[in-house]
C-alpha cells in the first residue's frame, strides 16, 4: 500500500500539468468566436437534430430501396 501511495502521487501531479496545459488552449479558440457560438448553437443545433434523423433513416433506407427497385426493375423488365 505504501508504495502504491508514492506511485500515485507523481501520476496526478503530472495528469494536473497536461490537463493545465490542454485547458488554455481550448479556451483560447471558444473565446475568440465570441458571436459565432449562438449561431453555431442554433443552425448547428437545427441541422445536428435533422442531420442524424433524416440521413440516418434515410441513408440505410435509400441504398435498400435503390437496389431493391433496381431488382425489381431488372427482374421485371
């Protein structure tokens, strides 16, 4: 158990440094589009709630679809 104590002490202090690190420079480009955000909250948050809906259900249905038309198309004709 010692030893884990010790162990463990380097670990977090090193975890703090890069998380300091990594912490300015996310905040740097969030604070430099300071008007850009409620656009991007509004138009990205229209087209992220239609995007997965209507592509996801479209995508797997269009391939199906398209391919099972063309089949029957071609079985038919």
């Amino acid at each position: 158990r010692p030893s884990d104590a010790p162990s463990a002490s380097p670990i977090p202090s090193a975890d703090s440094t890069t998380q300091s690190q990594t912490f300015p420079r996310p905040q740097a480009p969030s604070q430099h589009p300071p008007s850009p955000p409620k656009r991007c909250l509004s138009y990205g948050g229209i087209s992220q709630l239609r995007v997965p809906e209507e592509p996801a259900a479209e995508e797997p249905a269009s391939p199906e679809e398209s391919s099972g038309l063309s089949l029957l198309h071609q079985e038919s004709k």
